[in-house]
C-alpha cells in the first residue's frame, strides 16, 4: 500500500475550472488542498463546488498574492497542480 500524496490545487486562472478539478481529486486516497491565488472565486457555480469540497473537508485557503503563503503550501505538497 503506497503512503498517501497531499495534492494542491492552485486556483489561478480558471478558479471554478480548479475548484471542479479538485472534487474529482477527492475520489483518490490523497488529501486535496486548494490555494486561490489572487481574488477569491465566487459566483453560482463556485457556490456548488465549494459545498461539494466542504462536504469531502476539502480546505480552501484564499491566499491573494501571498507569495511567502503560496511557496508553503508548495513545499509541503506532493503534487502540485496549476489552473
């Protein structure tokens, strides 16, 4: 049995597109992390995937453009995916 991964998902260009991307992460053994670079994602379809995200505990940290925050949350991940 392989130890399981911490997978970031960084939300910067299409947030909704990430916040999608990381519920279908949650169907692995690995924790999913999410950092929203920059403004914080909102609107109607955000609104659902951060309910199905806060369902599987999947935390969501808007950093702005923290870098110091942003470079944490990368050295302490396995996998780093950018949207």
């Amino acid at each position: 049995m392989s130890r399981q991964k911490k997978i970031l998902m960084l939300a910067a260009d299409k947030k909704v597109e990430a916040l999608r991307m990381a519920s279908g992460l949650t169907l692995l053994d690995d924790a999913v992390a999410i950092a929203v670079w920059g403004e914080p994602v909102t609107g109607p379809e955000a609104d659902t995937q951060r309910e199905a995200l806060d369902f599987a505990d999947v935390p969501i940290d808007d950093i702005g453009h923290d870098l110091d925050a942003l470079a944490a949350r990368i050295l302490y991940s396995d996998v780093v995916y950018c949207v």
